[in-house]
C-alpha cells in the first residue's frame, strides 16, 4: 500500500483537483448569474464578515468550542442590527441566507412552499429524538402524518376539553401555596399541559399533577425531554458537523424516553380493550392507532403531537407568567377585565374570547418570547427570496439549490416599524388595532403552520383566566432577566419562580 502511494504523482492529483474545483464553481456562478438575471436578482452586499471562506475553521471554533450562550437570539438582533434584515453567511462549499424580513418569510413558507423543504440537520437530529412524523417528514409523507394527527384536533373533539381543562387545572392549583410562598411554575406548566394532552389525545392522563401518587416516574419523564430537547437545538446548531457531537447523558435520557411512552401506549391498549378504567372513552387515540400499525412509528406520532400540543402551551404560559409577575399592574389590568367579563364562574370558551385584554397579553408574551423563535428551510431547486439583494437589500436574492435559509422570528418581532416603541418591553396595549401580518408568527405560517395551534390559545386562554380567578396578586421572586433555555420550545433558563396571594 505504502509503495502504490509513492509512486502517486500528488502535484499532478492535487492540480487536478483544484481544476474540477474550479470548474464547479464556475458553472455555479454562470449558473446563478443567469438564473438570476431572469427573475431581476442582485448581488447580496449585505454579507457577514467570515475569517475562513472555505472551510469555515470560524464556525467550528464559534460553535464547537464556544458553544451556544444564553445570549445568542440577543446575538441574532445585533447581526440585523449590523447587516440589515436579510444578509448572507457565504462560503465556498455551501450558501446560508439570514433573514427577519416578512416578506422573505412569506415567500419561504407559503408563496414559494415548494422551492423549500426542512434542512437536512434539522430532519437528522429531531428524527434521532421524535422519530418519523410532522416535525420531521417532507411532501408527501408529511401530508399524511399531518392528516393523521388533524382529526384528533376537529371541532367536535374540542367539545370534550373543558371537562378536561378544569378537572386538570383544579389538581395544578392544589400545588401552588396561597400566601406567596415560593414555587417555580414552569416545571408544573409543562406538567399540567402533559396530563391535558395524554387525556384529550389517549382517553388517559398521564396524572403527572396527581397529589395522590407518586410522581418520581413523571419526574424523570420530564427531566430526560427537557435534556433531549435542549441537546437537540445544540445539536442542531452544529450545522454539518452534528454527527460529531456525542452527549451520553442525552442518549441514555432519550432510550428512557422512548422507554417511558412504549410503556404508557401499552397501557392505552389495555384500556382501550376494556381491561382497565378509561378516563375519556371519546378520544383519538383509536383512529391514530387504527391507521398507524407498527408501535414504533405510533410512539414517533404521539411524541410529535406532544411537541405540538404540550411543550407549546407550557413554554407559552411560563413565559407569559415570568413577564406578568414583572408587571403586577398589568396583571392587575388582567384579573380585572377577566372578572368584569366572566366574574368567578367557569369560562366558555365563547366567554373567552371576549376577554380582550387577555388576548392582548397572550399576543404580546407571544411576540416577545416565540415559543419557536427561529427555525430554517433548505431550498430544493434554484429560487429566489423577494428581498435581500442589491445594495438597499431590497431587490431579489437569488438562492442556488442547497441554500439553507435561516429565518429569525424572535427578531422580527422586535421590529419598532411593526410594533412601534419599546419593542423590548412587555405592553400588551400595543395590540390595541395592530395588525402585523407576516411581521407576526408565533405558530409559523404557510402550509406548516403549527397543527396545535388552536388547541394551545384556547387551553392558555382558559388556564389563564382559572389563576387570575383564583390569585388576587402575582410577584415575582427573581430579580434576574429572562434567559433563554434553548431547546424545541423556548423557556426561560432560571424557570419561572414567582410567589401568588389567593384572593
């Protein structure tokens, strides 16, 4: 082996190599030039300085060995700040388009949905986690994953999820002190949304919130996700080098995970055949197990419809309450308008929706702190975005087939020619007559638009309005700032520690 490598000619193989190079980059550059041309594209001069354009040694270092820091969205809004709302990360090997352009957004995930498909780092690691289904299929596939889960979320189901809402919310409440004592809500909002969820899907509840059992199990249910998911944004962050990172803790965590569900769908199928009690006879659970055979691709399903349903109302009530407990008069305001409107008695979820402010409050929390506040899309052919290219950086930008556009809601949020003043602040009153449009997707938009979606407003709508019955006063009991905890749906790092007064 040794002697065949010496008689090699490497000065020959080495400038033939650069040859086929070169050669590939000038058919791409003909290419997009032409392609571009046709449809009125520009130049990108809005470009982030890169110290490596070729192999990209800055990125490894930034990500690899910096790693990602609780500041990095507050990161992004500088970058925009620097390069205007759509600028490009370019390297010879691939293409990566930033933006927080609405208009850029639209064309992604709705006027141009079939120039798109999921990044392939991001279909990669969330299979590794939540298996095959609406998070991680394209086309076709993703069209009957998402057909097998909407059912389960029609409007004659929904009838059944007050009953369930207020039987759930009254266990939550029994683990909150009355009299301003400390407790972190954070890990019970994700708690509370699991027991609603397993119900409203399975006919069973998880009972996570029971007082009457032992919840060591539910614990470490909880803890092992929560180290899943933030090991999958991590990883995700890591681009092409994620099959590098190994993170045993995660690993073991996941098999328990996965452990976790195979055990609970097992139980389902006992009380589906009548030898155990069912909470909820009328549940989804049947129809999805019905069309989905293999066991293995039913627990993929479930775990993707608690990412849909319960990780989004429970990062969306943390964030709400961490925001609420740092203004104590607009939750004044709140408890307010909610006893003005449905006094002490249970809500309807027609009641509800009267509740004006209410809906401010959840739209501003939501504008905010998005539950998913970035995410990203690979272009499948040679495409263009509406905005990005010439030196004002609002003619055309062409995107050759590979490009992985990086679109970032958190920043687009914070936009003061959509939201006007104090975009950094916490001012539900701004939702007075606003409509942003695309400048606003808390569930995304497009033909992807989050399944849950509904689901999550009406039970926030309706939990929300159970505790400002009930607690005449929120204070929090942190002085810190909110802090990101990167993971598939955004909390606070610190939790949510606050102290409430029974009324």
């Amino acid at each position: 082996m040794l002697s065949l490598l010496a008689k090699l000619n490497w000065p020959f193989l080495v400038l033939w190599a650069a040859v086929a190079l070169s050669g590939v980059c000038i058919d791409r550059y003909r290419r997009s030039r032409r392609f571009g041309k046709l449809r009125g594209c520009q130049t990108s001069h809005k470009q982030a300085q890169v110290k490596d354009p070729f192999i990209g040694l800055d990125f490894i270092h930034e990500r690899v060995i910096r790693g990602l820091s609780g500041r990095r969205l507050l990161d992004c809004i500088e970058k925009f700040k620097q390069y205007g709302s759509t600028y490009s990360v370019d390297r010879l090997t691939y293409q990566v388009v930033q933006t927080c352009d609405p208009e850029n957004l639209k064309q992604v995930l709705a006027t141009g949905f079939d120039d798109f498909a999921l990044p392939s780092s991001r279909v990669s690691v969330m299979g590794e986690l939540l298996g095959s289904g609406i998070f991680t299929l394209d086309g076709d596939l993703w069209s009957h994953a998402r057909a097998i889960l909407r059912p389960s979320l029609a409007k004659h189901k929904m009838d059944r999820l007050p009953s369930i809402l207020e039987h759930h919310v009254q266990q939550f409440l029994t683990h909150i002190p009355r009299q301003g004592e400390e407790v972190d809500l954070q890990p019970l909002f994700f708690e509370l949304t699991m027991d609603i969820a397993t119900e409203f899907l399975m006919g069973y509840s998880s009972n996570m919130l029971d007082p009457s059992r032992k919840r060591e199990k539910e614990q470490q249910f909880f803890d092992d996700y929560m180290l899943c998911s933030e090991e999958a944004i991590k990883k995700m962050s890591y681009g092409p080098l994620r099959f590098f990172r190994l993170n045993l803790a995660a690993t073991k965590a996941k098999k328990r995970v996965f452990k976790y569900m195979d055990e609970y769908i097992e139980e389902c199928f006992e009380r589906q055949d009548g030898t155990a009690e069912m909470t909820d006879k009328e549940n989804a659970f049947q129809e999805i197990a019905s069309a989905i055979t293999d066991r293995q691709s039913l627990r993929d399903q479930l775990l993707h419809f608690l990412l849909a349903s319960r990780d989004t109302t429970a990062s969306l009530l943390s964030n709400l309450f961490f925001v609420l407990a740092k203004n104590p008069q607009t939750y004044a305001r709140l408890r307010s308008e909610v006893l003005s409107k449905v006094a002490f008695e249970t809500p309807t979820f027609s009641g509800l929706r009267d509740i004006e402010y209410l809906r401010w409050c959840v739209n501003e929390s939501l504008r905010l702190h998005p539950v998913i506040p970035s995410n990203g899309r690979e272009a499948t052919r040679d495409t263009t975005l509406p905005r990005g290219g010439g030196t004002d950086g609002k003619s055309p930008l062409f995107l050759r087939k590979g490009a992985v556009v990086l679109y970032n809601v958190f920043s687009m949020h914070r936009d003061p020619a959509i939201f006007g003043d104090r975009v950094d602040e916490f001012v539900p009153e701004r939702w007075s007559g606003l409509r942003p449009g695309w400048g606003f997707l808390p569930f995304s938009g497009g033909p992807r638009v989050c399944v849950g979606q509904h689901f999550a407003l009406i039970e926030t709508y309706y939990l929300v309005t159970r505790i400002v019955q009930t607690f005449e006063r929120l204070e929090s009991k942190d002085p810190r700032e909110w802090v990101e905890l990167p993971g598939l749906a955004m909390t606070c790092r610190n939790g949510n520690k606050v102290g409430l007064y029974q009324a």
